[in-house]
C-alpha cells in the first residue's frame, strides 16, 4: 500500500489487514457497554442508550440516565489513552500520539461542559 493518505490529513493504514481492522471498530454497541447495561438493566435502573449532549456537536453519553442528570462514558485503554494501559502505536506514531491527546482534550472538554450544566 501506498504512503497516500486515504483522508485528508489521516496517514494511509500500513496494510489491508489494519485497514479492514480499524474500520470494525465500533463506536456503540461494544463489549464493555453492552456488559455494563445489562448490569444496569438486571439491578432494575432504566436509562438512555448513546444520547445527545446538548450544546454539544457530534458528542454523545454511552449511558444517560435522564432522572438522575448523570452521563455515563465507557472509554476504552486505547481511544482515550489510558495512563495505566496506554502505548502508542509505531506506524505513524506522530500522528496517533497527536490523535490521542485530542481524544483526551476532548475528554475533559466534555466533562467540563456536563459539570457546567448540572
């Protein structure tokens, strides 16, 4: 494969294998969350699955429970860089160190937004 970026400003994948296997990745529904709701779910509490954030663009709580005002985030090691568990990829490692610590800025751009609204 080629050094061709795909997307403007997103590296070309290394091979199809990494390409095919970031694509599978999901943004709801993983294993961590459904475990968590079905948790939820058998301790009787009711919620709200992969709700909006209100003044917030392209944001959105894994779990709300809209009585209680409380946003649940399920984040794993990797997308939001883990201190315990975390290390950076060597292919294009600039780049995913860079993406990563936008995830975690926006993380805490999150939180901040939620406490300021109650």
């Amino acid at each position: 494969m080629s050094r061709r970026t795909h997307r403007k400003g997103i590296p070309a994948p290394r091979d199809v294998n990494v390409r095919r296997l970031m694509l599978a990745q999901r943004s709801r529904d993983t294993v961590p969350e459904l475990a968590l709701r079905r948790a939820l779910h058998g301790m009787g509490f009711r919620y709200r699955v992969d709700l909006p954030i209100s003044g917030m663009c392209r944001r959105r709580a894994d779990v709300t429970f809209v009585k209680w005002r409380t946003a649940v985030f399920v984040q794993g090691c990797f997308w939001h860089a883990c201190p315990q568990h975390h290390h950076l990829p060597v292919h294009n490692g600039e780049w995913w160190r860079e993406k990563l610590e936008g995830n975690v800025r926006r993380d805490a751009d999150t939180d901040a937004h939620l406490v300021r609204m109650g």
